[in-house]
C-alpha cells in the first residue's frame, strides 16, 4: 500500500455512517423514523443477538444523530429506542431477572469539549462546591450483576434492557475472578456490579483454536466475551477464560455506610472482588482530561481493551444532589475514544509494489474518519486475505485502525452488499512494469521479480531515508518520485552525489529546502550500523536483526562476508533471515550499491572489541526477553543488564527463548507466546535480578 495511504489526522467530527436511512429522504420526519428504526435494529443485533453487523463507532453516530434531530424537531412523533431501554430485550434462552435496582447507562463525550460541558453543568448542579472525580478505564466487555445472600453467591445476570435482565448464574460460576463466598461479615445481601470480559491473550488463544479446528474467527473480545456467557453449557463457558472487574454497588443491606465511590471500592476489594487497579482521583477536571488523553494514547498497552474513560463524582451525597435524567446519571459520564472501526464504502481494490517485490492489495475507500485520523486508504494483505475476507468493490466495509497501526479492511457488511458487486480478482501482471507476478509455491505473497521495476526502485530509495531506517528528512515519496523522473537517481546510494543546482531544478523546492535536504543526507553518512543494515531493504531484516548483527559483527563487510551458519547463530536472526542476507549479498549488483555507499562515505561500521565482561556471566548462552515497566530499570536498561551478564535479550519470544521476564503492561503477544512453547515467565523487579545474580529461575 502506497504510505500517504494514511491521511494526517484532522480535527474532525465523525461523518454519517453509511446506511440505508441516510439516503431515504431529506424530510425530517421520515428520517427520525428511519434512523429509529435503524439504531432499534442494531441495538437488538448487539445487545441480544452478539452479532453487530456495524462498529460501535457508527452506532454511536447513528445514536447522536438522532439524538440531535429529535432535539430539533420536538413536533415529530416517532418510538424512540434511546427511551425505551439502555439495552436490549432479554433472550427468551435464559430465565428474566427483575434488577431490583435499575442498571442504567451513561451520558457519552466524545470530546474534550463535551467532557468540559458534563463537569460545567455537574459543577452548577452543586452550586460550584469543590469536586472530587473518579477515573475509570472503560472495559469493553459486559456488564453484569451479581447477586449474594448471606455471604453466598446466588444470582448473576446481564443488564437487558436495565429493567430486566437474563439470568446466567450457572455460566458467571465459572468465572475464576469471581467470588463463590463472602468473608465473615458480609452483608445480608450485596449486588456486585462489573464488567465481563475476555482478555486480549485469551482472545488470540480463542481464535488459534478456532483456525485449528478449521472454524470461523472470533471478531473481537467483546463479542466473544457476550458470546461465551450465553452459551446454554457453562462447560463451553468455562473454557472462555473470561475475566470480571467489578466496580459499583447494586442493592445492599447490612453493610457499612460508605461515603464515596472510592469507599465502596475499597469496600468490593476488601470482600475478594477484583478492582482494576486503574482506578484514579482527581479534583481538577482538567487533571481528568489530560488522565483520558492518556489512556487515549496507550489503552493498547493493556492486557485487555478498553474504548473510553467512565468519570464519576465521587461523593454520594452530591451524586444524590445532582440526580438522574430519564437514561442516565448527571453525576457521571463515558469519555469514548475516537472509534478504532469504522464502515465506510469500498471503491475500488489496487495493488501496490513493495521495495522487495511484494504485491499488496488495497483499499481505496471513501475517507472516514476512524482511529484518531482521516483514512482514505487500508491493506488487504494479500491475494488469500481478499478472497477469505470476501470484499468487493461497491461493498460497505468495516475499516479498522488502532494507534499508529496500519488501517485495515476487516471485512463487508454483507446485508448492504449491492446485487451487482462482483468478486475481485488478483492481476496476473505487475501494474508497474507490465511483468507476470509471481506466487511461490508454499507462500502468502504473490511478487514483482522484476528487478529494474520501477515501483520497486521507488519503493527501496524511500525505504532507505525512512525514520527507522537512515532517517534523512525530506526524502518522502514525492522527493523521490522526482528525483527519479528528472533522471538524477537510479538507486538510494545516488542520493550523495546530490547537488544544490541538481535539486533547485525540481518542482517547489527552494534553496532552503534543498539545502535542508542536503544537510540531512550529508548527516546520514554516520548513521550507525544497525540503521544501515535496516535500510538496505533486505527481505525478513527488521531493526531487530539488524542491531544484533551489528552488535556481533561491528562492521557491514563482516555481516557480507559470513556465512550462513555463522549469521543464523546469532540470537534473534535465525536460518530464514541469515538466507535473505547472504542471499542478498551474493547478488553482484547489491554488491556494487554497496561499494558506492563506500565511496560515499557511509560509515560501515568498526570492529567489536571483545572486553573481559565487568560482570559474572550467570546468564551466558540464555536469551531472555524482557516486556513490559520494570521498577528501577528502563527498557534499555533491563536488557542491557541481560547483556552485561552474558545473556542475549531478543524482541520476540521464541520455543529457544530461556525465561520471558514481565513487569506492569507486558505485551499480550509475548505472554502468549510463551505460554504456547511453556517458556517460563519471571514476574516483578526481585525475581528479575534473583535471575541476574544466579542464573537460575526462581522456584
């Protein structure tokens, strides 16, 4: 995919999702009963059903925009399904339970903006008294209530439309988190309320079962977590691993008074619940702002996914001031992030050339706003991920982008398929240089083996001054489209034999530009090694690699002239990456790019100088990767001690791996990994340097 297939992100609101009520009439009235019809539609899919056909992101779209137009047209008589209920209708499946105190949902903000109303209107509601508020991570799971007379556990049962509920005791026994007993003491009766869900390595353990046994992929951990619960055999239910975090009240008699959010809290906790350990306070709303802007930034840092912030006013008393509306509390509100899937239509499927041949297929969509950013653009993958995802042009499709992570197409949203959408077929040729595309037998990847194809020279010469890779600003995409054009580059080594006159000749570069240009080029020439080998575009060598060939060979030409042996035993390289670099060295025209990247004088590293080691080598020979914060180290530094101990400290987990060592917010698909090839895990700053001193893992 072409990289300004990402559009910068832009201060926007969300656009209109794409459905059929849109496009019905203009007329007021007829659309507040269409879009009713359409929000009672989904909200049954998603609620009672667990299988949304849209994201949340377009609900919640749908939700506001009929939300504004009732607001504005109070003179038309629709059903609205925003009063109806905060849910869905029970299954008939399970048994109803009547919620002896209603489960009511919350005031959405999807903006700073209306964040700052909520606390506006909250602080007059209060007569402008001084205000506590309480930061929760939204789980993306479901809610649920659960039940215990005298100490005991009786009851457990989903929220349904708030009023009613199903009950799913026998299923939420299952659930390891949760109580069976309550401590000496506990109240007669207490309603625990909380989230059921499914963490992000019991989600990938889920779907690696399912592609085992030739079954269909789970969507995503919510559904599969609301999935899990209905199953009418807890036995199905219990194989989940489904998790709870608790946090509110329900229905109490006999406990203690308890004057704040945080009190009761405190209070689940001291009972055995679990509390997200997340949980913050706050006295200035602007200290909660910047708190949901952070957890914007890093929700995917967490073991399990959350979608928003809830903030809460922490006192009872003036959450008993400030009261409900008809739907929900005024004393709290969910701060959603901006939605990371989106549907949007498909217009067209291309294929893009990669720097070492790979066709890529593509999305040209209709840009939607989703992730933080305009997208115009989302991978398919390959040839394969097209034909199993089933997406056509024409289709509405479900776009999905998280973090600084590639937009991608998820898949079509069949029930608005036009009649006339044909299936996509992958070209037999190469759109850049008209040669037959190639797919090797065994492999994903259909290619260009054209090596004087222009798409992929263009590719490799941009790839060169990437960040990662020799980071020369100002050589992006349009730099080297017209450096090529006007003949003054054939490869990326060309790039220094640049001059002033050369570059002034070229469309809206100026003298500033150029010399900027030039400066930061001149600077790349002693970039060190590891950067070097990334930008040479070997195929499978990542900056991992990269930097630990550097760290054991010290100079470019002792990486070219090893063997293969040699550079498959080197830790994180292995026999498939050690193959791509001799074989890539062995061809005679990379060869002479090196030689003029010499002449240049790109600096090709210095020999390693192999010091007596400062410290005793009790991990000499083991590879131990580390993941996640450790108290007292960096992540540099926690690996450097690795190091300095003889020890290699690879990025990724492997079945050689010797112990994964975690601190808070280890990565999911480390700890994954490791359960998959029983590689033993080491938890907390103590057992890591018991590791450092002995060599051995704790018992």
């Amino acid at each position: 995919m072409p990289a300004d297939a990402l559009d910068s992100a832009a201060d926007t609101t969300a656009d209109s999702t794409a459905d059929p009520a849109a496009d019905a009439t203009a007329d007021p009235a007829a659309r507040l009963v269409a879009l009713a019809e359409l929000v009672a539609y989904h909200n049954r899919r998603y609620h009672e059903l667990d299988d949304p056909e849209i994201p949340d992101g377009d609900f919640d779209a749908l939700v506001r925009e009929l939300r504004a137009l009732a607001e504005a047209h109070p003179e038309v008589e629709f059903d609205n399904p925003l009063t109806a209920s905060v849910g869905g209708t029970p299954s008939t499946m399970f048994a109803p339970v009547q919620h002896a105190v209603p489960m009511t949902s919350l005031d959405n903000a999807m903006s700073r903006e209306e964040l700052e109303a909520w606390g506006a209107r909250a602080a007059k509601g209060l007569d402008g008294a001084p205000v506590t508020y309480v930061c929760e991570l939204k789980i993306d799971g479901l809610a649920m209530s659960i039940r215990y007379e005298r100490g005991k556990y009786t009851q457990a049962a989903t929220r349904g439309d708030g009023r009613v509920g199903e009950d799913v005791t026998a299923n939420v026994a299952t659930i390891a988190d949760i109580p069976k007993s309550l401590p000496k003491g506990a109240p007669t009766v207490l309603e625990v309320r909380g989230e059921v869900y499914m963490s992000v390595a019991s989600f990938e353990r889920l779907n690696a079962a399912a592609a085992a046994a030739g079954a269909p992929a789970f969507v995503n951990p919510r559904n599969s977590a609301a999935g899990s619960l209905r199953q009418k055999d807890p036995a199905m239910t219990a194989q989940r691993e489904l998790s709870f975090w608790s946090y509110q009240l329900g229905q109490v008699e006999g406990a203690p008074e308890l004057p704040s959010h945080t009190a009761s809290l405190e209070y689940l906790g001291s009972l055995g619940f679990p509390i997200n350990p997340e949980v913050r306070t706050f006295t200035s709303l602007d200290d909660v702002v910047t708190h949901c802007k952070y957890w914007e930034e890093h929700r995917h840092e967490l073991a399990y996914e959350i979608d928003g912030v809830v903030v809460k006013v922490d006192d009872v008393e003036q959450r008993a001031q400030l009261g409900f509306t008809s739907r929900a509390p005024r004393w709290a509100i969910a701060y959603k992030f901006p939605p990371e899937e989106r549907t949007t239509l498909l217009r067209d499927i291309q294929v893009s050339i990669g720097r070492t041949g790979r066709a890529t297929p593509f999305a040209v969509l209709e840009p939607v706003f989703v992730g933080g950013s305009t997208v115009g653009m989302a991978t398919l993958h390959n040839e394969d991920q097209v034909r199993v995802k089933d997406v056509r042009p024409g289709d509405t499709v479900i776009v999905r982008k998280a973090g600084d992570v590639i937009p991608e197409v998820v898949g079509p949203v069949r029930a608005m398929r036009p009649a006339d959408a044909l299936e996509w077929t992958f070209p037999a040729v190469c759109p850049a240089c008209g040669e037959p595309f190639v797919r090797p037998e065994g492999e994903a990847d259909t290619r260009c083996v054209n090596s004087a194809c222009p798409a992929q020279r263009h590719a490799k010469i941009t790839y060169f001054g990437s960040r990662g890779a020799m980071d020369i600003e100002g050589l992006g995409e349009r730099t080297v489209a017209q450096l090529i054009g006007a003949g003054l580059v054939s490869d990326a080594a060309d790039i220094y034999s640049l001059t002033e006159e050369q570059l002034l000749t070229l469309d809206k570069v100026g003298t500033v530009s150029a010399r900027n240009l030039l400066a930061a080029i001149d600077g790349s020439r002693t970039r060190p090694l590891p950067r070097l080998l990334t930008a040479l575009g070997v195929r499978h060598l990542g900056p991992a690699a990269s930097g630990a060939l550097a760290a054991e060979f010290g100079t470019l030409d002792a990486v070219m002239d090893a063997p293969v042996e040699q550079l498959a035993a080197v830790s994180g390289v292995g026999g498939a990456i050690a193959e791509a670099i001799h074989d890539w060295f062995g061809i005679e025209h990379n060869r002479a790019f090196i030689e003029k990247l010499r002449v240049a004088g790109v600096d090709f590293g210095r020999p390693v100088e192999r010091a007596a080691p400062d410290q005793p080598q009790t991990l000499a020979g083991k590879a131990v990767v580390v993941s996640g914060t450790l108290e007292g180290y960096t992540r540099e530094g926690a690996v450097e001690a690795v190091v300095a101990r003889g020890g290699k400290s690879p990025g990724s987990v492997s079945a050689k791996t010797f112990a994964l060592v975690v601190g808070d917010s280890p990565g999911a698909s480390k700890v994954t990994k490791a359960e998959q090839h029983n590689v033993p895990i080491v938890s907390g700053t103590e057992a890591f340097e018991r590791l450092l001193e002995t060599g051995e893992l704790p018992a």
